[in-house]
C-alpha cells in the first residue's frame, strides 16, 4: 500500500479550512489532511464579521457580475467562479445544515444571523472529514527537496508534506511565500474610512445620504453608494468602494487628499442650478433656509444654505444668482480635506500578496513550485464589502483543496 499523502494546510482561517475539508473528504483513506493555526481561535474572522453576523456570500451569481466587485483579482477569478461560486456555496452550506437568508442588498447571511452556525459547521466538517487541527502552532519555515516539504514548527518539531496550501493572511504567510521564490506584492490597507479634521463632519454627524458620490478631484477614482458622516469623517459604502479601488494610490499619498461628494446624484451643477432657478417662480416665496428641493437631511440643507453666503430669510424669488450657484457646486462637488485612514471594524481587508501570475488559478498551484498552493488572503485578491472576500476565500480554498486531492 502507498503511503497516504501528508497535505499540509497553513492558517486556519476561512480559505484554509474550506481547503482542508475539500481535500479530506476527495482524498478519503489515501491522505492526512493537517490543519496548522498559529493562534489558539481558529476561524476569529470568520466568527468577526459582520457584526458578528458572518456575510458568507452575495447573490450576485453570474461570474461576469461577480468580479466587477474586486479591485484586484477579478480577471483571475473569473474561471473559478465558473466551477464554483455563490450558488455553489450556497448549496455547501445549506447541505451541512447552515441555511442562508439573501437581504435587500443581496448580501447573504445564516437564518440564524450568527456567526457561530459557519464555524460550528466548518469545525463539524472537518472534524467529520478526518481533518487534524492544531492550534497555538505556527510554521516558521518551509523549505523543499526531493519532491517534499518540511515545515518547521513553532513547537520545534518538523513536519513532512507532500503538498503544502498557505492560507494565512498577514506578513507571516507573505514571508513564506517569498521564501519559497514567489514575488509579493507590497499589502496596503483597503477597505478604509476616512478622517476628516473638518467642522461641517463633525456637525453632520450620523446623518446617512442613501446615495451619494465620492471621488477624488484629479484622478478616476469614485465610489458609489450610501454615505455616512461620523465624527471622526466620512464612511459607509461609497467611501469603502473608494479606497478598496484606490488602495494603492491612496497609499503613495500617504491617506492626505481631497474628497468631493455629490450628494445628488446623477444630478450634474448645471442640472441642480436650473431645478434651483426653476423655484423662483414656482415657489419664490419659500425660504432657502426652511425647505430643501433636493432630497437631502434637513440638517446637511441648512448647513449647506448657511455655506453659499444666503442672507438669513431669504426667499427663493430674492436668491442671488451667486448663491444659487453656490449651492449646486456644493450639492454636487463638496470638498473635504482627508487627513488619514481609520479602521473599518466590520472588514479587516489589504490589497497585496502573492503576484497572481506565479499562481494557476485552475488549481491554485505556484507555477514555480510544484505542490505548493494558495487561496484566501494570501493572495493578491480582494472584494468590496458585501461577502465577496469571503466568496473569494470558499472559491480559491475549494479548488486549492480538489486539487491537492488528485
């Protein structure tokens, strides 16, 4: 008899254990399927995000649509979406006893809305597939020779592997990798609010426009969607979908830019000013302070007529074309100075990782070093918010795991 193949899984994480199941339960009899977690709580991401909540998947099941939803990545996804996806892991879940629930924004959540029906059925799968767990043990080296892997243990011992996955995200999963010939991306934060040392901010703060436009004067970059001022500046998912898109550059700026917002979109300036010129008559004698013609919070309104320099009382037949003017620049163009990034608590994501030409993403093998693979954060891939990183995380898991199997 053949001696069972030993597949080694580093970092016990989403991908990492998704891989782990996958494999064990293709291999059966024929491997050992270890699973190497340098903390003491697997799967703490997992059991983090979304409130608590875990946002396993979204709804948006064409691989065309899907990948518009990753800055980076996306192109090499495309594919193995196509074998498995949102409705595949759907069907993984709900067969394991984790029904999901779609929301209005097509994101998916567990009927259960927590988190500890993922991890309970991940940890039951594994358990049930044969998977060996161990925790509080870090590898702090791999190296190759004669077909084989011999990872060095936090504990002092060796390990022996005939194929190895990294799925673990940080700069210890990065190091073996560039260890083991691969180029690495430099990882940035993404998925970042902003902060923003400006009075109006703090003013406005708690007030959410439903849709909104935040881009950055001078380049391509903009996000789309709804927008929250907070205290400490501006967040929500139009802010999100900018700095995921605008990691990188927004590094090299050190997080100091200017942010504009229109607050009305589509609506252009030269669209807000004619609608705004069109109340002189048909309601002239309402004050600009009182009554907004945009759909915007009462108190954002006023503070953007007390901006445009109108004189208190103003009706709109008096409204000076200069103010009228003002007002739309400020609706549609409103700048803030953006002084640093803070932590979105509900997302830990960078953009950076393994250079995604050294990884066939058929199997997710390095097209460097046969019997080495990777999947989840480890790789140069990530999605907006909406479970797309964790879709990310169950696909490339899935095919790293089926083919360590073959």
């Amino acid at each position: 008899m053949p001696e069972p193949l030993q597949i080694a899984i580093v970092g016990g994480g989403a991908a990492g254990f998704f891989a782990a199941i996958t494999c064990a339960e293709a291999l059966g009899a024929r491997g050992r399927v270890t699973i190497f977690e340098a903390t003491t709580k697997p799967l703490a991401k997992v059991r983090i995000s979304g409130g608590g909540r875990c946002n396993v998947t979204n709804a948006r099941t064409d691989p065309r649509e899907l990948v518009a939803h990753y800055p980076r990545g996306g192109r090499e996804l495309l594919g193995p979406f196509h074998r498995f996806g949102p409705k595949e892991t759907i069907a993984w879940f709900e067969a394991r006893g984790v029904p999901l629930v779609t929301q209005p924004d097509l994101c998916l959540f567990p009927v259960s809305d927590d988190s500890a029906s993922v991890i309970d059925c991940l940890l039951g799968a594994a358990r049930a597939a044969g998977v060996e767990l161990r925790t509080h043990c870090a590898v702090k080296q791999i190296a190759h020779a004669a077909g084989r892997f011999a990872l060095t243990l936090g504990t002092g011992e060796t390990f022996a592997a005939d194929r190895v996955l990294l799925a673990t995200g940080g700069a210890k999963g990065l190091d073996l990798a560039a260890a083991l010939g691969h180029r690495i991306e430099p990882p940035v934060p993404s998925l970042f609010t902003f902060r923003i040392a400006d009075p109006r901010c703090a003013q406005l703060a708690g007030i959410v426009i439903e849709e909104a436009v935040a881009s950055v004067p001078g380049t391509r970059l903009q996000g789309a969607g709804p927008l929250l001022f907070t205290h400490e500046g501006l967040s929500g998912p139009a802010i999100l979908r900018l700095s995921a898109w605008g990691a990188r550059e927004l590094a090299t700026r050190e997080y100091k830019f200017t942010v504009a917002l229109n607050l009305v979109p589509p609506l252009t300036t030269a669209a807000v000013v004619e609608r705004l010129n069109a109340l002189r008559t048909t309601h002239g004698r309402k004050q600009l302070h009182t009554w907004s013609p945009l759909e915007l919070p009462q108190r954002l309104w006023e503070q953007l007529v007390a901006a445009s320099g109108a004189r208190p009382g103003v009706a709109w037949a008096e409204a000076p074309a200069a103010v009228v003017q003002t007002l739309a620049r400020l609706a549609t163009a409103s700048e803030f100075p953006v002084s640093g990034k803070a932590v979105n608590r509900e997302e830990f994501v960078t953009c950076g990782g393994v250079n995604l030409r050294e990884v066939d993403f058929r199997t997710m093998e390095s097209r460097i070093l046969p019997g080495l693979h990777f999947a989840g954060e480890v790789l140069d891939v990530d999605g907006l918010t909406g479970g797309f990183n964790f879709q990310a995380a169950w696909t490339t898991g899935w095919h790293a795991g089926s083919a360590m199997a073959r």
